[in-house]
C-alpha cells in the first residue's frame, strides 16, 4: 500500500510536497539574460558613455548630423517597400494555392532554398546575373527590349531585389502556414450564401488573417530593417543605400567609437520597436481566436 | 412560433432576383447524378425527385455517398455523370453562390470573426439586401431560432446546440427554395440531439421549405423525414417513406439500418407464393418472402421488438436466455435457440440460463435471398 501511494505521488510530481515545475523556467531565463538583456544593457550603458561630451552627446550627433539621421529615412524607403512587396505578393499566391496539391509541396521546398543560402550568397550571385553583362541584361539586350544594359547593381534596386528575393520565401512561407490553418469550409459555407471568389476573400479569409498578417509584417520587416550584406555588395553604400546598419559599422570599425556604433544601434533598434509597437497595436481592431467553424 | 417572424422569414422575396418564386419550386430532380473520385464511384446514378417543402433524409453509413450527393446538389462538388434540375432549370451547371441554396455544415462553418447576428445577416449582405430590411430579416430568424438575446455574441461565445441554431438560421433567412443538412446533429451530446430534432422538425413546418437532411441515424431519419433514402455503397438502397422503410425494408442493408437485429442465415424448404416454410438448426419457422427466393438456403431478419416471450398461435420455440441488458424501458435479452441467437425486447425480468418459450409472427420473419454475411445474428 505504501509502494502505491508513493507511485501516485511521483506521478502527480509532488514528491516531499515540493512543486519543482515552476523551476524549469529558469534555464530559459538564463539564456535571455545571457544573450539578450546582458548584451542590451551593456550597449545601452556603452552607448551612454562617449569619449567626450555629456551622456547623450552621442544621440544629439546623431540627430544633428544630416550624414547619420538621413540613413533612417533611407533603410525605411529600402525595407517598407521590400517588406509591403514580400506580404503583399505572397497573399494572393498563398490564396491560389491553399489547397494542398503535389505543386504545393515542390514549391515550399524550392522555395526554403533561398533562405538557407543566406544573404551574402544571393547578393554575390545577383552581382553578376544582373550586371552590365550578367544573363539578365544580356537576354533584354538580344531581344532588343533596351539598347544599352539597364543599371540594376551598386543602386537601389540591387538592395530592394535582393530583399526581395531572400525575403519572399519566408513571407510566403509564413503566410501560407496561416492560410491552411482557416477552415476550408468557412468559404464553402460563404459560397452556399451567394459570395463569390472575391467577396469569399475579403469578408472570410482577409479577416481571419489579418492576426497572421502583422506578425509576418513585423518580421519581415525586422529582417530587411537590419540590411547589411546587400547594401553593401550590391548597392551604393556611400550614397543611396548608406543604410543605418553601415553608419554602425563605420563608426565601429572606421571610427573605432563603440560608443557611437553603440548609440546608432540603440536608435535602430528604437526605429524597429515603433514599427512593431505601430502595427501590432493595429492588429487589436481584428479578430483574434481559432479560425475554425465551430466544433470540429 | 411566433407568427410575425414565420411571416417576415418567408417574406420579402421579391427583392431577390435568382431565385425562386412563391414556395420555392414544384420539384427538384436528380436524374442519374453521378459522382467518381478517380477509380472510386462514391455516388452511383442517383434518381430522385424532391416536392415543394418535402422533407428527405439521406441515411447510410459513413462513407455511403450521403454527403457527397449533397455536396453534389450545394455545388460544392462537380458531377462526373448525370443532371440535377429545379422545375425546368438545368442546375448542376451553376455555382454554389449561384444556387441560393441554404446550407447547415457539419461542423457548423459559424464565421468565428463576425457576431451572431453578421452571421446570419452575410448571406443577405451578398445579395445586397437594404440595411433596413435586412435587419428586420435577420430579427425574425433570431427569433424563431431563439436566439434574439445573443444576437451580438462571437459563435465561440456560444454553447454547441445555440451554435448549431445559428447554422440553421443562417442558412434560413435568405429564404432559400431548398435546405440542405449535412449530419447537424451529430456533434451534439444525446440530449441536445433530441432537443435540437425536435428545434428542427418545428422549424421546417414554419418555413416550409423542402429540405434534404443527411445522417447516419435511423432515429433522426425515421423522426423527421416524409421520404427516406437508404445509401449504400453509393447506391440508393430503398427510397420510400419511414413507415415503409421501417415495416418493408428492401433488402438486408436497409433491414440492417432499420433496426433488424436478429439477421440469421436459414434453410429453405419450400415456397409458396410468399409464404415460405423455413429450417433452422432443427426448428421449422414460416416467413414471409420480400423479393423472390427459391428452396436452398436464405436470410432472415426479425426486428427484437417482434420477438415476444411466450408461446403464440404459431412460429414457437424455446431457447435458454444467455445476457440479460436493463434498459430502463425494458429489457434487451439475448437467447440461445438451436437456429442462432435471437435478441429480443421484453419488459418482463428473465434471469440467465431461464429456458423461455419465444414466438414471432409469420408476417414479420422477413425473408431475403442469402446474403454471405447473415451467418449467425448481428
């Protein structure tokens, strides 16, 4: 009989009338204090302390000097674009292809390639396939759709369709993960009531993911907020494309002042913060819950 | 039911261009409807004409093709074969949105984003119904699903049986020529499936509108229908009333689905007419044949509440009672006679190992050509 009472108390995770379940989130925490807040505060203490001048003299450089607050407004006019082109054309493709065919699954597979590659390597490659004298400008000039190659490198197009390539994938991907997830026969039951593809759309499938729609906003555009790789192979990072993230590395590695790369992070960091705050916030005036028909 | 909500239900049609006119239509028919998933025919030539406001049930086990010739009839599926007709209008050609068709799904397809009463109010909003009039609609079908006190509620906010009234009011208040049930009941608990047939059965006779109701519940079939179809296999096994169906089964997979228990393989010594003397172990028994039989061997079906305890005017024998089940209302007794095990329906109490005498009438010893699975009761 003792055997037994002591089995269920093992089993009820109670033994000695200690709960130790509680404790498991400590591992987790470590970690995010390890790899998040530790190095978050340090930067924030770093970036407070600059070689001459009072605590935020870095910040008031930065917002004096047309040279470094100008890269917001230009890494905004590259990854808003990016990001709006990457959900905004991953809806309509994921919609056409929500039910599950044999295509569905080679192009989700095709389409995890560019995300394993990483950024360097596709920026590498479209160097040259879409240079003076990559594949790309070759075939509009033998068709003779230009007479002189279109300028696509070492400018803002290079950056964008860089992003745009690296970035789709995983908006796509995201996107078509919450599609699947609104019951099928919530547009059946639409379409027994008189609405057609359109109107079945926007009043069934739009509604129920838009929740979706934020979330995959926010980290696509996290994701193309901190461009570096890019804009430097393929843009023209002195001018057009000096985005934020090479005014850090430059007063990191050119300047050495940590201080300020560590002030210019801050701010970046604070930039992509109000984007988030901005868009999840609107995320509150949809509906949030399970996007099923009933009891299932 | 509140008779101003029965009238501002099935008013305010003539601002419905499309479909239909006065009560609907006379008939719809469905002439051959075919339906193959690639080497899988799951609906085999379906014929079946369907009167203004008739109630038709289609009953079958899962995966009988039930719920693809409904499907079939939404829109939702395309025919492989066959033609579905409204009056003289050729209709399987349309689309779902086109057919005006009311719908209940299984699950209830409640658009979890929008309140009870958007609900019921989208199949108005598509057809571009005024503010006004469709408030007044959507009011009247509140009511006679009574549900007008959570007309502002999400269908999460709601229990089971007041999501599945939304379905259905859902589905009546564009006033549609035909409603169409795809097994409503079946994820409700046994006492709301009572309460919501009971729900259902009033609505239809305030709407009046012909409706096909699909469910593999010979209960929910034989208490709502006026016309039955039993699918099997995707045939149509028997198409007839309940009282028929319940009292005359066709063959044995209707007998089955009608609550024929007691299914046993049987010889047969002669036939005259429709009388037929039957061999069983050792016991003769006359039985009345359903379709034509020779002498050999055959398989019977008798219903356990035509069993009776007790010796009648003919067709007696004895067997030793093995389980005994307490039902409430009677009991239900398995008894070990020389042709097989019987059940049996009785509200006196036997006890295990009792020898009771057991007779049937020969009316209801229902006879059918042998089938291969008769062996022993089922």
């Amino acid at each position: 009989m003792a055997a037994r009472a002591t089995e269920s108390d093992t089993i009820a995770g109670r033994t000695a009338g200690f709960d130790a379940a509680p404790l498991l989130w400590i591992p987790a925490a470590l970690v995010v204090v390890a790899l998040f807040l530790y190095p978050f505060g340090y930067g924030l203490v770093l970036s407070l302390t600059p070689a001459k001048g009072d605590v935020l003299a870095n910040y008031q450089r930065f917002f004096t000097d047309q040279r470094l607050w100008q890269t917001i407004s230009t890494t905004l006019w590259i990854a808003l674009p990016a990001t709006l082109i990457n959900v905004g054309v991953s809806i309509p493709i994921a919609f056409v292809m929500r039910h599950p065919a044999w295509y569905q699954r080679a192009l989700t597979t095709l389409l995890v390639v560019p995300v394993t590659l990483g950024t360097v390597l596709v920026a590498e490659g479209l160097l040259t396939y879409l240079g003076p004298q990559g594949w790309f400008n070759r075939l509009l000039l033998d068709l003779h759709l230009v007479a002189a190659p279109v300028r696509l490198t070492h400018n803002y197009w290079g950056v964008l369709l860089s992003l745009v390539i690296t970035g789709f994938p995983f908006a796509f991907l995201l996107i078509l993960s919450y599609l699947t997830g609104i019951d099928p026969s919530l547009a059946r039951a639409a379409a027994t009531l008189g609405a057609r593809p359109g109107a079945q759309f926007r009043h069934i499938y739009l509604p129920l993911l838009a929740p979706g729609l934020a979330i995959t906003f926010c980290l696509a555009f996290v994701q193309a907020f901190s461009v570096f790789p890019s804009a430097v192979l393929l843009g023209a990072p002195a001018g057009p494309t000096r985005v934020i993230s090479i005014a850090a590395y430059q007063a990191a590695f050119e300047d050495y002042d940590y201080s300020m790369a560590s002030a210019i992070a801050m701010i970046m960091g604070g930039v992509q913060l109000i984007i988030v705050a901005a868009v999840l916030s609107a995320r509150g005036f949809f509906y949030r819950g399970p996007a099923g028909g009933g009891k299932g | 039911m509140n008779e101003a909500a029965r009238k501002s239900v099935s008013g305010g049609r003539a601002a419905e261009a499309g479909t239909a006119r006065d009560g609907g239509f006379e008939e719809l028919k469905l002439d051959r409807v075919t339906r193959r998933f690639h080497e899988t025919i799951a609906l085999d030539a379906l014929t079946l004409t369907i009167r203004r406001g008739e109630f038709v049930a289609l009953l079958g086990p899962s995966g009988c093709g039930k719920s693809t010739a409904l499907n079939c009839v939404a829109g939702l599926l395309p025919l492989s074969d066959g033609s579905i007709w409204l009056d003289e209008r050729r209709i399987d050609v349309l689309k779902p949105e086109e057919r005006g068709f009311g719908m209940v799904f299984q699950n209830y397809a409640l658009f979890p984003h929008m309140s009870v009463r958007a609900n019921i109010g989208f199949g108005l909003k598509m057809r571009g119904i005024a503010r006004a009039e469709m408030r007044t609609r959507v009011d009247a079908a509140l009511d006679l699903v009574q549900l007008r006190a959570h007309a502002e509620k999400l269908p999460g906010q709601l229990s089971g049986g007041q999501q599945q009234r939304v379905a259905l009011a859902r589905a009546i208040v564009i006033d549609p020529p035909l409603i169409l049930m795809d097994e409503p009941l079946s994820n409700l608990d046994a006492k709301l499936r009572l309460e919501m047939r009971h729900e259902i059965r009033r609505i239809h006779r305030a709407v009046h509108r012909a409706t096909i109701y699909v469910t593999h519940d010979q209960d929910e079939a034989l208490s709502l229908a006026d016309r039955i179809v039993v699918l099997q296999d995707g045939r149509a096994q028997q198409i007839g009333t309940p009282e028929d169906l319940y009292a005359r089964p066709a063959n044995l997979a209707v007998a089955r689905f009608m609550g024929y228990r007691n299914i046993l393989d049987i010889g047969v010594e002669r036939v005259e007419g429709k009388r037929a003397s039957l061999l069983g172990g050792n016991l003769r028994l006359e039985g009345t044949a359903q379709t034509a039989i020779s002498a050999g061997r055959a398989t019977i079906a008798m219903r356990p509440e035509e069993v009776a305890l007790g010796a009648g005017s003919r067709n007696t024998f004895s067997g030793t009672v093995d389980q005994v089940e307490y039902c409430g209302r009677d009991y239900l007794v398995d008894v070990v006679t020389p042709m097989g095990t019987l059940y049996l329906r009785t509200d006196r109490r036997v006890s295990p190992d009792e020898v009771v005498q057991l007779s049937i009438p020969p009316e209801r010893v229902l006879v059918f050509p042998p089938d291969g699975e008769g062996e022993g009761a089922r």
